[in-house]
C-alpha cells in the first residue's frame, strides 16, 4: 500500500488576501497566515495551499505574475515567506505553492521585451500572430469576456489572452520557456516548499493551426459558454510538459504536483494528467458542481472516478475554492442545508482520494452578496449582471464577530459576509455542536485510520435510493460509511452488510442516536462513520 502524504493528507486552501490581515491595510498577508498557524494545525489538517503571493499588478488578484521570484509587497517580504515556512514546517503543516505558467502578467520584463520588436531574444516567448488590426486571427475567446486577442502596434501582431488582456499567454512550444519554467520551480523546491499546484495546467498548449473553436451551445447568453473548447484546452502536447514537470519534482524528496484541469472531455482527462510519469493530483471540478443533491449522483460519480483512476493515479475532491460559489450557498437555506453540507463534508473527508477545504468551509461561511459599486474581480465586472464575479467567495475569513470579523482593524478589501454573528471562529470554538467541531471530529477520525486515508473503496448495494453506503478497507481495518441524503429516516441492518460487530466512530450526531445491536435508524441528513469487523 503507497503511503505517500499527499495521499492520506488534507489540504487546506488559503486565499492569501482574505485569511488575515497581519499589517492591518486591510489586505491578507504572510505574516497574518503565520500568526493563525496554530489554528490550522488544530484544525488537523496536513498541508496549506496558498493562492499566488508573487510580485503583481493584481489585475487578477495575483494570477497575473510579473515576478515569479519575488514576494508581493501586498503579501510581505521574502524574509516573511520564510518564517511562514519554518513556523509551518515546525507544526508540521507542509506548505504548497499555486504556480501560473500560462500566462504572465503584461508588466513582466519577458513580455516587455517581447512587445518591443520582432526579433528581440523574448520575440517568440509568447503567442503572437500576424493579422490586421481589428481582425483577430480566429474566434478565441477569453474566459473574462471578449476576445482572447489584442493588438500590439509596435509589432503589428496580436498576442492571445486567454483571460484578461493583461495576462500574455506563454509560448510553450519554446524550449526558452520551459526552461525559464523550470528554473522559477526548483527556486522554490530549493527554498523547502512541498509541491505545487500548478493553474490552469492543461491550457499550456494551443492548437498550432489557430483553428477556431466550434460553437456547441449557441443558446448561452455568455459568448465564451457557447462555444467547445476545443483548439484552447487539451492539447496533446500538454502531457509532454507535465512529464517534464514531474521528472524534475522527482529529484526532491517528497513533494507534490496538483493540476487545476478544467476539462470539457470528462473524467478520464483527469487520468490523463495524472499517469504515473505526469501529476500525482489533479483537481476534481465536476464533483463540486453534481446536482441534485442525492445518493445516486454522488454514487455514480464517485464509481466513474474508480473506474478511470482504479489502482494507477489517486483521485481528488474538492467542494469549493477562489473560483467558484460557496459551496453551501448552494444547498438552499436554513438547518436542511447546514445537514446537507455536514452530509457532503462526511463524504469528501472518507472517499478514496486527496480531500481539499477551502478557508471558511469548517465553519460555515456562505457566499456572500456583493454591491455592483464594491464589485473588484474582473469576471465580475466584465460580465456583470449574467455573471457576478467571484468576490462573494472571497470574503475575509470570519475569526469573531467584532468589528471586520476578527480580520483587520481596518476596512478590509471585500465586504465581511453577513453572517458574521453566527459564523465565526471564535463563537464555534465554544460550542461543541458547530460546524467547526464536526470538521475537526472529522479529520481526527480521518487521520486515525489508514482505511480512510489509503484503503480501496467498496461501494455496498442498497434499496434505499436515499442512501450512500461503502466500506474502506486498509490492510487491519475496515470502516463503514453510511450517509443519507434523503429527508426521512432511514432503517438498517447491518447484517445485511456483511457486520457483525461494529463501533461507532462519529458522524453528524454526538452519539449513536438509534442504534441497537446490529439495527440502526439514520436520522434524515445523517452521516455516521463505523469501525466494523
């Protein structure tokens, strides 16, 4: 059985700028995340995944890298970095990096020197086509609205832009690059962090033909929806490039490579990513998007993702990050979504495979509504009304219910969300039943058993269409998973399972409400987690 620890780990996301203000100008910062580092061990977790804290204008909130060596002032100082990483490594918390090689930012020297002629060193360092001004070359379009071209007059070409027109797309099909590449990726390595996760990964590569995107949805009301990504995503030189990744992370001890895979072409691309010569992870978007919430859409997916990774790469879950609506929030309202979000963290923190939290996912917190005025991302305001942006997912972390949540003692960047009088941190540490308790009972549990953490998974059969049941099995264990996503109870024998002796591990109730002998009653919306014979 491989033990690797990003295997059995949690990681847990941090959005830099909203996590905790350190200097008190209202942002997020380095020294802030040090300063919480006790909270996130207790927590349990294994490893942080700091969204990008390199040198940037910020026209996508640090996805636009014009130094991938250097600390953002916004962040801290590189001095600042490094207690980070001692203070997290003596905790022992491992501390991985979000690296954007896609693009860069339009105010790095490479692109700069690029812009200013044809035959500058960096002329061919990024994607540029002849064209005539006004007429992009093909129908590209850019994941904020409009075109993915701009034109350059210096040059008389267009560059491609995949996202905002500050952020160049790299030419990876120049050997330059990818050596600049991975020279910026062992400077880390050397530095001591524990891996990457690598953005937007299987967008390295465009179609060298700059054959247009077909349209398949022509009904969309966003452009960029309408069309089959197909010339922009996937290319099959793309693997070649996470091979050279890998083969240079090999050198270093114990380290781990994550691939953000946004993929139209299904859950064997994830596999593609994560041979064993390519990735060891590779972000699972579709399990955060499954609708309706019930046994068997979480069943089928879970089977589908077996049967592609089965014993030749590890899979990963994630139900909500920076780019994506509080998961939550997506439940509906009231006490029926808080069980059904207990109900989802169950099944995300004992499925085979690396489980990813996203800040402010243990206590609760909900996407929070944005004024248009306070509207910052890009998304948001391009395509605003039909796409409102990201910021409500990007609130600052709800540490108290003072004065900007604990955050700052300043007005932070984004609005506190409106829930801050019950969802915080400081209000769940005191009371045993919250959120926050049921995800470190989770994780304890979690990191107690090999089962959970590396065992195969066997789905059991069932009548009841309301439940989700499956063994993990490790090499001395085997623990029981039991969750209902239905609105009425439900009865059991777990003889019918094969069980014989059973105890109760923990689960949305304090104690084993129901049970008796080899009998047991699931209460609507529950999840219990049993050690079985």
């Amino acid at each position: 059985m491989d033990k690797s620890w990003w295997k059995g780990a949690v990681i847990y996301q941090i959005y830099p700028r909203s996590f905790k203000d350190g200097n008190q100008d209202g942002i997020g910062d380095l020294d802030g995340i040090t300063e919480e580092l006790d909270y996130i061990r207790d927590l349990g977790v294994d490893a942080i995944w700091l969204s990008p804290i390199f040198r940037s204008p910020m026209k996508d909130f640090g996805y636009d890298i014009s130094d991938y060596r250097e600390i953002d002032p916004l962040f801290g100082t590189m001095a600042d970095f490094d207690r980070l990483l001692e203070a997290a490594h003596e905790r022992g918390i491992k501390v991985i990096l979000d690296q954007v090689y896609n693009h860069t930012s339009d105010q790095h020297p490479w692109f700069k020197e690029s812009c200013s002629s044809k035959d500058n060193p960096k002329a061919d360092w990024y994607v540029w086509v002849d064209g005539e001004k006004g007429t992009p070359p093909n129908n590209w379009l850019s994941y904020f609205g409009g075109e993915a071209w701009e034109w350059v007059e210096t040059r008389k070409q267009y560059y491609l832009h995949l996202f905002v027109k500050e952020q160049p797309d790299l030419n990876w099909r120049h050997h330059e690059v990818r050596k600049q590449v991975m020279q910026s990726i062992k400077f880390w390595l050397d530095k001591g962090v524990d891996g990457f996760r690598f953005d937007v990964v299987n967008l390295f590569y465009k179609d060298d033909r700059l054959r247009d995107n077909p349209v398949k949805y022509p009904e969309e009301p966003i452009a960029f929806n309408r069309h089959y990504h197909l010339y922009t995503r996937d290319r099959p030189e793309t693997e070649g490039a996470v091979e050279e990744i890998r083969e240079l992370m090999d050198f270093y001890d114990d380290r781990v490579s994550i691939g953000e895979v946004a993929t139209e072409l299904g859950q064997a691309q994830y596999f593609a990513y994560t041979r064993p010569n390519r990735l060891n992870l590779a972000f699972n978007f579709d399990f955060k998007e499954l609708r309706p919430f019930a046994a068997k859409t979480y069943t089928e997916h879970v089977k589908l993702n077996e049967s592609v990774f089965r014993d030749f790469a590890w899979p990963s879950y994630v139900l909500g990050n920076h780019d994506s609506k509080r998961f939550l929030s997506k439940l509906g309202e009231g006490e029926d979504a808080l069980r059904k979000a207990k109900v989802l963290a169950a099944l995300l923190l004992t499925l085979r495979g690396t489980p990813f939290i996203y800040y402010g996912e243990e206590i609760g917190m909900r996407e929070a509504e944005i004024p248009y005025e306070k509207i910052v991302d890009p998304q948001g305001k391009n395509l605003w009304p039909k796409n409102v942006g990201r910021d409500g997912c990007r609130t600052p972390m709800q540490w108290n219910s003072g004065l900007y949540a604990g955050f700052s003692r300043t007005e932070p960047w984004l609005p506190i969300g409106g829930d801050v009088q019950e969802v915080n941190v400081e209000r769940q540490k005191a009371d045993p039943a919250s959120m926050l308790q049921y995800y470190k009972q989770l994780i304890r549990i979690r990191k107690a058993s090999d089962a959970l953490r590396f065992g195969r998974l066997e789905f059991l059969e069932t009548k009841e269409e309301a439940l989700m049941a499956f063994f993990r099995i490790g090499e001395s264990e085997r623990n029981l998973v039991l969750l209902n996503f239905g609105d009425r109870a439900i009865g059991l024998n777990l003889e019918d399972f094969g069980v014989k002796t059973w105890r109760y591990l923990g689960g949305t109730t304090s104690h084993p409400v129901g049970f008796s002998g080899l009998s047991l009653s699931l209460e609507p919306y529950e999840a219990a987690i049993l050690e079985t014979n």
